[in-house]
C-alpha cells in the first residue's frame, strides 16, 4: 500500500514586493538603529546651538554722549527692505500736479553712483516713497524710483559742453521721468507708480554721493570694510517749475544718518548745501549721502537672516555621516547580501535607500531652521542687532532650503558610501567637496575670482540656497562670497549640488548593479 | 613597545590604501597650493608662505582619514580583537600606533610642504610677491618661512593624533571622520559670522585648525589673535586631549 504525501506548502500568501514595501523594510532598518536616530536629533540640536551662539556672540551699540546706547533702527523703504536715505534736497511743496525741468551742465562725482538731478518725495521723512530723474557718475541718466527700482535713460557723461535736459512730471500718483540734450526733444525714460502719494508732496533738486568703501586687512574670519564719505556737486539752471508749487521759495534740507557706522568707519556725517546765483539763477547743489536700497555684506550695518542658520554645517556634517553609514554600516555587517536578496532590484533598493535618508535629513533641516530662525533673529534683535528685512517667500525659501540642503546631502553620501563602501573615507570626501570650498571661498583663504568660480561649480554651489541678502546693481558693494554674496541665484546654486548628488547616485546604481556584494 | 611598533608597522605596511592616501595627500596638498599660487594676487593676500601653504586644508582631510582608519579599521574587521589579545598592554598599542600615525603624516606633509613651497617660489615672483613690492622671496633661510614649513610639518602630525585618539574613542570610522572635520570646519565658519571682536577672538584661539594654522603666518604676526607656537600649542592641547580620552576608554571598554 502506498501512500503519497502532498508536498509541504505555505498557507501565508505571498508578500508583495513592491516599492512602498521596500521602502518600509529601508525606513525600519534606519528607524531601529538607536545610534541613528540620536543622530538626527543631535543634528537638529546642533544647528540650532550653532545658530544661538553666533546669536549670542553678535552684538551692536551705538556710542552716545552718556556710554553706549542702543542704535537707531534704519529707515525701511515703501517695498518694505532697509534703505539708505541720506542725501542733500533742495525742494518746496508741491500741491496737486505739476512738473520739475532742469537743464545738468556741470557735475563732479566722485563715486560711479553718486547722483544728481529732480526728485519728487512724499515729504523730507527718511524711508518715504519717491521718484526721481538724476545723471550719475558714470552710468548716465537714470529714472530711480521708491528705492529699489532703476532704469536708464540717456548715456554718457556730463559736462557744460554736453548738458543734460530732466524732467519729472507728476499726475495724480503716476510720475513720469524724461531727458533730452536740448531742451525741445525729449526721450521718455520711464514711468513710476507710487502707490498712496498724498496731494502735496516735496518737489526739487537733489544731489548725493555715496561712501567710497574700501576692504579692510584679509585673513580668516576679517572680512571687513571702511568707508569714508564723499560728496557730489551739481550745477543745475534753467530750473523750470509748473502747476502748482509754493512759490520761488527754496528750502535746503539734508536727512540725518541713520547712526553711526558699525565697521568703526568715520563718524563725520554727511554734508551738503547749496547756493543759487543771483545772476543766472543758477543752482549749485552739493550732497553726500545716498538715496537707495541698503546693501549687506561688509559695509552694512545690519545682519542677514542666513546668519542664524550657520548650525547648517554641522547638521549637514552629522546627516553626511548617517547618509554614509546607512549603506557602508550594511556593507561591514554583511547586511546587504540579506537585502539584496531579498529584492535583487538593487536600483531600486538604493532609490529607497535615498527616499528614506533624504526624507529623514530634510525632516531635520526643516525642524532646526525653523526653530532657529526665529530664536535667534530674537537674541539678535535683543542684542541690539538690525536684521535686513526679507518677505515671507524668503523666508520659507531659507526653511525648505536648509531642509533640502541635507536631504541632498544625505544622498550624496548615500551614493558616495555605496560608490566606496568605505565610510571614513566616503565622509571625507562628501564633506571636502561641499563644506571645505565654502570655508575657502568665505574665508579669505582664497582670492574673489577662484572663490566664486568654486561657489559655482563646487557643491558647496547649494548654500546659495541660504542667501537672503539681495545684490542691488544700481549700488556699487563687495557682492562678495566674503561677504555673504553667492556667484549663482539661490536656486540654480541649488541644482547645481542637485547635478553632483544625481551623478553620484547614478554612479552608485552602476556599480551596485555590476559589482558582487 | 618595540615589538608593538613592529607589529604596527607591519599593519600599516600592509594594509590596502595606506601608500595610496599619503600619495593623495602629497599630491592634493601640492595641487592646490599650486593652484592658489598661480591665481593669487597681492590685494587677496599679504602672506606668501601662508599662500603658498593653502594645499595644507585639503591635505589635513586625508591625513586624517588615514589616522583614524588605522583605528577604525581593526574595529570594523575585528582585527582589534587579536591585536588585543596579542598586546594586552592597550596603552601600549595606541602608543606604538600613535608614533607610526605621526610619523607617516610627518613624511607625507614634508614632501607636501616642499613641494607647496617650491611652487609657491616659482609661481609667486610672477603675481607681484617680489622684493621690490616688499614681500621677500620664499626662501628656508628665512627664519619664519622654515618655521611656518616645518610647523605645516607637525600641524599634520598632530591633525594625525587628533583623528587617531577621536577613532579610539569613537570606533566608527564615519562618524569618527565626521568628528574630526566638524572640529576643523565649524569653528572658521562660526567664527565669521559672530561680529563680537572679543568672541571672535576667542573662537580663532581655541580652534584647532585655525589656531595651529597660526604656525603658517609669516607676516603680520602682532595682528594674529594667537601667535604661532602658541597656536600650534593649542593643537597640540587638543591632540592630547582626544589620545587622552581615547586611550581611557580603549583601557575601559571591552574590545
């Protein structure tokens, strides 16, 4: 008698292998590891402690007849951002519309941006809205309006044989800039909508030369400026006023400076005046002083948001040395013959693998500069610190920023343990190519060209995502990577870090698929 | 002790990577020296040795991803196990491995350093570093360019000690290079962004990189928040320190 036996079969059923359980099996192997999971947090914990200590260690006072006191905050402009206006205004009021003409022949500029000409202004108060019609040192006839907007008009240089023609038109809220070299053709040169200008508003001649900045002594951590102040001086005639002015009357003003200088620079404020010729009726206008949005770096007195986020580096250090290990860590234990097994799609293992760490580094990213952004622009403020004003799109851009900034990081070294399987030296090598050119380039270690080319091509690119800071063409500065000042726009920085994790990753799909483990 | 050295050597000798990194370190340490000297101009920098020394940034990172493998690496094999067992004396062990760290360091950062050097006088009297605009030549006659040289020397021997006694006590190799250069990185960037001259000060004093790189400056040394022995002494603190540390915890913990 025989009997046969059915061979033994599972009632389990089948488990399924797709990409959302791979990712399960990839998250509970870096959710299980203690050691990690502290990581994380210690991430967090040192960015933000990072970002309260440079807090802590940064502060500012103004030196006052009685000791040191706080410094006046600086005057914000319509748009909103920090401005310098500091210049000499020649004006009387103007009720309702009416028209400025002046005919420039003669100007002495000791700065490329140093400006002179026709300005219409909500009132002698610093920060108000304004529009104006002016010849520069060296960039010609320009139409600048409300502190941050610039156009150009006509150019070349002026002088008592080469005159310039400006005029300023007001109708209701729109004011509208014109030159000519004649006097009978002129060329519109841009219109200007101040949003909310009362009825009667300030009309007249302005002149303003900004501060000759010079970079003080190199070397780690002095990336200094000094300025000393400089002064234009205009010749203006043919002065034509229309509508409804108050009367041939000329008041000379000049604004007060926004406190002293923080670099130590010269405290000697600026100066100006003017005199009209009794005979020609011609003006002379001299003024120091500038009209203009407020640039940081070196030769500003406030402080960037992005300060706050310096703990940046050593999250980004700890989250590089998590990248690596949750590849190389499995390489050492023999793990990865386990995993590899059990789902033989090796590309998509390591994708997981970077789901997993990218997701958990931007998690960190995220908390700790949300966290630290408002902490330490409070301890900053408190500390007598000015912040540069950013909007609110900025500032979630510095928060997913940062966020996204270890998440790529993160990959990079997942890719670079995976392309090495060694971990002391793929750490090495993902911090000398993003942290090291970064301390290169902003540390004067380096000169500016070769600084900026490695801020463009480097990963280090990434951290332009950070920047707060705005480059202003029509104020001459150090736009610097000493100064805070990334080669490349936030986001094409960014990619640019992107490019590199994407070809290391790549890379390491390549040799995990061809190599045996 | 001398057949713990012999043992180590052996080690050392043998292991896969080790000529390779000190090549790289040799080769990328001259390569970027090279490469600042022959882009440098006198507005960017005043000091010429220190210039010309610049290749030392990239080759500390190698040293001491060589250091602490020599440590790390016996753990992640369990080769520390049989070392151990070999040389019970485990202050004796990181001793002897200290000295062939050091020393390997020294050899590949004086080739470094020469090299650096020699490309910085060839290159330099080309950007404007002459006598005549008051920088004088490169030359190991002069007394503070042999010290900066032969302190660059020992700033690699030390970074060695540093990473070897941080492996010790850390045991992985990742995250052992990962405190290592957070505590050569961190400090230069904190440093310029607190605006406090006094805490700034203070930062470049206890900063291990910045502090022993004082040893680098060969002008302007009134200015230095720290002078240049002084600073290379600080190194020196912090190398002894994490060997310290190490080597208590090599002597408590189980292998």
């Amino acid at each position: 008698m025989t009997t046969t036996i059915a061979p033994y079969r599972s009632q389990a059923e089948g488990a399924r292998a797709g990409f959302p359980q791979l990712l399960r099996a990839e998250w509970t192997k870096f959710r299980t590891v203690r050691g990690w999971m502290v990581g994380l947090l210690v991430a967090v914990l040192l960015t933000v402690g990072f970002g309260l200590l440079s807090a802590n260690g940064s502060h500012r006072s103004c030196s006052g007849p009685s000791g040191d006191v706080a410094c006046p905050s600086p005057p914000v402009g319509p748009g909103g951002g920090m401005v310098t206006d500091t210049f000499y205004f020649v004006h009387q009021s103007l009720t309702g519309d009416g028209s400025i003409t002046v005919r420039v022949s003669g100007f002495s500029a000791p700065e490329a941006w140093a400006k002179a000409g026709v300005i219409v202004k909500n009132g002698t108060g610093q920060g108000s809205a304004y529009a104006a019609v002016m010849v520069t040192g060296t960039h010609g006839v320009r139409m600048q309006y409300d502190y941050t907007h610039d156009q150009a008009g006509l150019p070349g240089a002026v002088s008592s044989s080469s005159p310039r023609w400006l005029r300023l038109t007001r109708s209701g809220s729109t004011l509208t800039g014109y030159d000519s070299t004649d006097g009978s053709n002129w060329t519109r040169i841009g219109a200007a909508q101040l949003a909310g200008l009362p009825s009667t508003v300030q009309i007249g001649m302005f002149a303003a030369s900004p501060d000759s900045v010079k970079t003080l002594s190199q070397g780690i951590g002095s990336g200094g400026a000094s300025s000393s102040p400089t002064s234009a001086t205009a010749t203006l005639d043919n002065v034509t006023l229309q509508g409804g002015a108050s009367g041939a009357t000329w008041t000379g003003s000049m604004g007060n400076r926004d406190g002293s200088p923080a670099g130590g620079g010269s405290v000697q404020g600026p100066t100006g005046g003017f005199q009209q010729d009794p005979g020609t009726g011609a003006f002379t206008v001299r003024g120091s002083g500038d009209i203009a949005p407020a640039v940081g770096g070196a030769a500003g007195d406030g402080q960037a948001v992005e300060r706050t986020l310096v703990g940046t580096f050593a999250g980004l250090v700890v989250v590089v040395v998590l990248g690596t290990l949750f590849i190389t860590a499995e390489y050492r234990r023999g793990l990865i013959r386990t995993t590899l097994t059990a789902s033989p799609g090796r590309v998509r293992v390591l994708a997981a693998k970077a789901v997993v760490c990218a997701g958990a580094a931007f998690a960190t990213g995220v908390v700790a500069a949300a966290v630290a952004i408002p902490l330490c622009t409070h301890i900053l403020k408190a500390n007598g610190n000015v912040l540069y004003p950013v909007g609110l799109l900025t500032e979630v851009r510095l928060v997913v920023g940062t966020g996204l900034l270890l998440a790529v990081a993160a990959v990079m070294a997942l890719a670079v343990g995976t392309i090495l399987r060694r971990g002391a030296g793929a750490v090495t090598l993902v911090i000398a190519v993003t942290v090291l050119p970064y301390i290169l380039a902003t540390a004067s270690v380096l000169p500016t060209g070769p600084s900026e080319w490695l801020l463009r091509l480097s990963p280090a690119a990434g951290f332009a995502v950070q920047q707060s800071l705005q480059v202003f063409p029509q104020v001459d500065s150090f736009y610097t990577p000493v100064n805070g000042f990334f080669p490349l726009a936030p986001w094409a920085g960014f990619a640019v870090m992107c490019g590199w994790a994407a070809l290391a990753l790549g890379l390491a799909g390549h040799l995990l698929r061809r190599r045996d483990v | 002790m001398k057949l713990a050295l012999h043992a180590e050597w052996t080690k050392l000798r043998t292991q896969p990577g080790t000529a390779a990194l000190l090549v790289a370190a040799v080769v990328l340490t001259v390569g970027l020296s090279t490469a600042v000297a022959a882009t440098a101009t006198t507005a960017s920098g005043s000091d010429p040795a220190k210039l010309a020394l610049t290749g030392i940034y990239l080759g500390q990172v190698v040293v001491a991803v060589l250091a602490v493998t020599v440590m790390s690496g016996e753990y992640s094999t369990g080769m520390i196990r049989t070392t151990l067992g070999a040389m019970p004396r485990r202050w004796t062990v990181l001793a002897a491995k200290a000295t062939l760290v050091a020393g390997a360091a020294a050899l590949a950062g004086g080739v470094a350093v020469l090299g650096s050097l020699l490309a910085g006088a060839l290159l330099l009297p080309g950007h404007g570093f002459t006598s005549a605009h008051g920088y004088p030549p490169l030359s190991p006659s002069d007394g503070a360019v042999l010290r900066a040289a032969v302190g660059s020397v020992l700033y690699l021997a030390l970074i060695a000690l540093l990473s070897l006694g941080v492996a010790t006590a850390v045991r992985d190799s990742a995250t052992a290079v990962g405190v290592v250069l957070a505590l050569l990185f961190l400090f230069p960037i904190l440093t310029s962004v607190v605006t406090d001259p006094h805490w700034q000060r203070h930062l470049q004093q206890i900063a291990p990189m910045t502090a022993g790189l004082a040893i680098e400056a060969t002008t302007g040394l009134r200015g230095l928040p720290i002078g240049p022995w002084a600073g290379l002494g600080v190194l020196a603190a912090w190398a002894a320190g994490s060997l310290l540390a190490g080597g208590v915890l090599l002597r408590l913990r189980d292998a």
